[in-house]
C-alpha cells in the first residue's frame, strides 16, 4: 500500500507542477532538444518551460563555455526530470527589457554535446512620432521649431492629440518678416506668438482626402481656416499646401508656403494679463484688483512690475502670522503694490548691480547683481523679462516691504496729545528739521501744562512764550546732542545741552528724576535717533556770566558790578535780580517784564 501512495505521489507531481506552467508563450524541453529553439516575443510578456523527459535546467547567466550571455537581465531555472508521460513544469520567467536573450540547458553536457541551447527575442514597444517631431526632423521648419519652442507648445503638440498641423517654411516666416520690416527673431519675440501658432493646428487628424473645397476648420486658436481646391492645388486661407499627409502617431502634417495671421487685430497684451493668466499669481491677481489697479496697470504705460508669487505673498503672510485674506485687507495695500511697479520699461539687461529705480510709490527699489542672480530688494528675480504690449514683468520670490520712515523725537511730539505747544515751538523756531534728522538726541519735553504754567506765572499767553526772541535757545536748552536712557542719570550728574548750558540731574530717595527743577514723569520713549523724556516744567536757561568791563554789556535795569565780576541790579528803583542771587536769568528778566513792563524807570 504504501509503495502505491509513493506511485501515486511521484505521478500527481509533475501534474501539479504543468499547472503551473500558464505563460504567454513555452518552450518544450525533450529529446535533448528545445522546441521552439527559437522565440520571438513582446516585452512584458513571459514564457514557461516544460520537462518532458530526464533531468534538465535553463541556464541564461553564465555558458559551459565560461563566457557570460551578456542577456539583458540574467535568468534561470533549477534542475528538475520530467517523465514524458506527464511532463513536469520547470518554471515561468517575464521578459520586460527588450533585447536578445541566450540560454542553455544547464544539466552535465547537455549544451556542449548535445547543443541544448536557445534564443528569446524581446521586442519593445514601436517608438511613437508626433508632429513636433515631424517638424523637429525637418530641414526647411527651423524657424517653426525655434517658435513652438519659444511659446511653450512642445510639450502640448507632443500629446496624445490627435492633431493636424499646418507647418510654414522657414521662407514663409522669411517672407511675412520682410513684409513687416522685422527680423525673424522679431517673430519669435511676439507676445502674441502662440495665437499665431494656435491658428496653425486643428484638434483633429484632417487628411487631404478629407478636405473639401469651401470648408472651414475650427483652430485651437479659436478662429477658423477656409480651404480652396482648385486647378493650382490644396489652400488653407491664401497658404497652399506644398507637401500633404505626413502621418503620425498623434495627428499630420501639412506643409504650407505661408504664415496663417489670426483675423482681426488681437487684444492688448498688458503686465495685468501676465498677471490674470499665470498659475502663480493668483494672489497678486486679487490684490490688484482689490486695490483697484487694474485699469491703471492696463493702461498705455510703460511699466515694469515685480510680481510676487502665490508663495511669496503666503511668506509674508505666515511671517506676520497673519493669513492672506489679511493682506488683502491691509490699508496699505495700494502703497505696497505700487512699490512694485516703475513707469519704464527696464528689462533685465538694462539693471546693473547697486543700481536704483523709483517705483510709482515714490520710494526707490535697489538693484543687486551677482553670482545667485539678479534680486531687487531682498527678492530675487526668478522669471525675468516676459514683455507685453505695455511693459515687462519680471517674477520674484519675496513681497517688497515699502521701507518704513525713521521715527524721530519730532515724531514723538507731533503724536503727544499733551505736547501741541511744544510742537508749535519747535516749529516756530524752525528746529524740525534739525530735531528729525540722524541725531542722536535726547530731548526733556515740557507738557502742555507745563508751558501754561509758565504762561501763568509771568501772566502772559502762550502766544507771548511762542513769540519770544530767545525761543531757540530755550528749546535748545531741553536738548542734549546724545541718547541719555534713565538708566544713565546719575545724581548731581550734568549734562551740556545743545543750548551750550548744563542741566543738572537729581534723583531723590523715592527714584524721581529731575532735571534742574522739573520732573520727569515719562522716561525713556525710544525713538530711531534719540530718547524723548516728558517732564513737567519748562527749562529756562541761566544767562552766562559777562566778562566786559563796563556796563555796555548789561541788559536793560542792570549795571556792571566790577567786584562781582557781574551785571546786577541798578539802583533807580527797578529790580532787576528778582530772585535776590544777583544773577540775571531768563527768568529775572521775564519776571521784570510782566512786574514793571518794557519801560521801567
């Protein structure tokens, strides 16, 4: 029984193993032979290999010889005997290079002596034409290559179509440029190159045989051809067919003696457009549009735009942590699209580095040059000079940040709600220039309160302080040519104003500053050329000392003291030192003025 089941066993094997020989083609391996020999297939297909009698293997590595197959992919099977009643599978291989593939049998001296060996041609799949490629090979369509190549439409007509081309010569190309006055490079550079193109191809295959006279074709440009057949030959539109019928894969070529001009004169080609029909600038479209530009930016020109990309507008946007709906709401969004634009026309070729150009903003963009490339700003150029009708755009990767305006101490001032008359002195006295610029500057900046105390305490107006003669040097005196935080002051410290006079620091135990008499009660406002600190008195500046001889030099109700080395009060009555410290002060002598007026005797 059991030597049954072995029987059994060894007989079903084989039969298990030629189920599973399911290739797409086989090759028999019996009588020391393989049938066929010989086998021709298709990539990607496989072939199966059956034993029909004794022990054998496929061999494609390495022959008996010792030379290697040189087959495209190595391949094999192991050794198995087949009994021919049955048969037995030896395996299944896919082919998926092409090439020539040799093998053997690899089992004793099969090969050498019995010259068990094969072949299995692979072939590929047939190289697919196009039209791009009938006119690439071509010798009289230079000029239409270069202009598929220059509008981009390579990779279109290259497609899976079907297409029917029209294919100017280069004479025709030669001929419609010397009708223009132009050049044929001219031709390419066209803005509106690939209309004209467009108007070349039909998105259908269109044999000759199928042309009719009188008929019409629709173009991928959108407007139609009219065919004439007559006794000279085969017309599209006044262009007549020279060579019919060159098939490809994807469509066919008729060569024509003429460029097809669209009809009608084509619509203005404007930076807008470059913006509207770009992939990339979806956000740059809503935010001209959005801040109203896009009749001003379509108009006669010329511009020069710096166009940001989708991405470049999103940078900014995660940047400020903001989203790109919040750009586009910014009320300063026209100022900053603005410093993107120059009213010229400036190619690439005419930037060169650390130059600058003056955007339609008014504020000046600088131009760098070097071995990354070209950038404005901080922004590179990564797509430079696509030309339109009424300018150029140039592609860069960085939104250009208008450049903010110095703050100053003045614009401290200006923006104080309780500093309006210290900004009517300081531009009575014509020092806002001087005050606004590099600096640096720390000024002690008397309140509104403080001046109207002043005010009230000499009894006079406002007005009167305004007017003063020596307004300049009392501002000046509340000005120190150099940044002093409160971090600097120190008690007892002095420090020269520009009026030429110290003012004196104290700091009591509480920590108040103080500057001569009056306190500061807001320090430290940080400004890009100075400090500003509020305080709640106006300084009045001490009158210098004279060092005359005689009473030439003394003001009005005083007479020179030889012993004091000073002017002090005269003694007709008028009381000239005020304060009793036989020193003449601004103050004295305001004090004189509102007490005895100008003509005290």
């Amino acid at each position: 029984m059991r030597q049954l089941l072995t029987i059994m066993a060894l007989c079903l094997a084989p039969l298990a193993a030629l189920a599973q020989c399911n290739g797409d083609h086989h090759v028999s391996v019996y009588n020391y032979e393989f049938h066929p020999a010989e086998l021709t297939i298709q990539a990607g297909e496989s072939v199966s290999f059956t034993n029909y009698g004794g022990w054998h293997s496929i061999n494609g590595e390495t022959s008996y010889t010792g030379a290697s197959f040189d087959n495209p992919v190595p391949f094999s099977l192991d050794a198995n005997y087949g009994f021919w009643i049955f048969s037995n599978c030896m395996g299944t291989i896919t082919f998926d290079v092409p090439g020539v593939y040799h093998y053997e049998d690899g089992v004793g001296d099969n090969a050498e002596n019995e010259g068990m060996v094969g072949t299995i041609i692979v072939e590929g799949d047939e190289p697919t034409t196009t039209v791009v490629d009938v006119i690439v090979n071509s010798d009289v369509h230079n000029l239409l290559e270069a202009a598929v190549g220059a509008a981009g439409l390579v990779d279109a007509l290259s497609g899976e179509g079907p297409f029917t081309v029209f294919a100017p010569t280069d004479d025709a190309f030669l001929a419609l440029a010397g009708a223009l006055g132009a050049s044929a490079e001219d031709l390419l550079a066209l803005p509106e190159l690939s209309d004209i193109l467009l108007y070349h191809v039909v998105g259908a295959q269109v044999l000759s045989t199928d042309l009719a006279d009188g008929a019409t074709a629709t173009t991928l440009n959108g407007a139609d051809v009219t065919v004439t057949i007559n006794d000279d030959g085969i017309f599209i539109n006044d262009a007549q067919v020279t060579v019919a019928d060159i098939t490809t894969d994807n469509g066919v070529v008729h060569v024509i003696d003429a460029v097809l001009l669209p009809p009608g004169e084509p619509e203005p080609f404007t930076v807008v457009d470059v913006i509207v029909n770009s992939d990339v600038h979806n956000l740059l479209e809503a935010a001209v549009g959005a801040a109203g530009l896009v009749d001003a930016l379509s108009g006669e020109g010329p511009f020069t735009v710096f166009a940001p990309t989708d991405d470049a507008f999103l940078a900014l946007a995660g940047a400020l942590g903001a989203s790109a709906e919040d750009l586009l709401a910014l009320p300063e969004l026209s100022d900053i699209l603005l410093y993107h634009v120059i009213g010229a026309q400036v190619l690439s070729t005419d930037l060169t580095d650390g130059a600058t150009a003056t955007t339609l903003l008014g504020e000046d963009v600088t131009v760098t040059i070097n071995d990354d490339g070209i950038f404005i700003n901080d922004a590179q150029v990564t797509v430079a000079d696509i030309v339109t009708d009424n300018g150029v755009v140039h592609v860069i990767d960085a939104v250009l940040l208008v450049p903010e305006p110095p703050y100053t101490v003045v614009d401290v001032i200006v923006n104080s709600d309780v500093h309006n008359l210290l900004e009517a002195a300081v531009g009575a006295a014509g020092l806002v220039d001087a005050l606004s610029g590099e600096g640096p500057f720390t000024v002690f900046a008397p309140t509104d309160d403080a001046f109207i105390a002043l005010a009230g305490a000499l009894g006079v107006t406002a007005e009167d302080l305004l007017a003063l003669p020596e307004l300049t040097d009392i501002l000046l005196y509340h000005v120190l040519g150099a940044q002093v935080l409160s971090t600097d002051l120190s008690d007892g410290a002095t420090a020269t104003t520009l009026n030429g006079a110290d003012v004196t620091v104290e700091i009591d135990c509480a920590g108040g500053i103080f500057i001569n008499d009056a306190q500061v009660t807001v320090a430290d406002i940080v400004t890009d050329n100075g400090v500003v600190h509020v305080i709640d008195a106006v300084l009045l500046p001490p009158t210098p000392e004279n060092a005359c001889a005689d009473g030439d030099c003394c003001g009005e109700g005083t007479v020179w003291d030889a012993e004091l080395g000073q002017c002090v009060a005269d003694d007709d009555g008028c009381p000239a030192d005020m304060d009793g410290d036989f020193f003449i002060s601004v103050g004295d002598v305001l004090s004189i003025l509102v007490y005895f007026g100008h003509d005290c005797e």
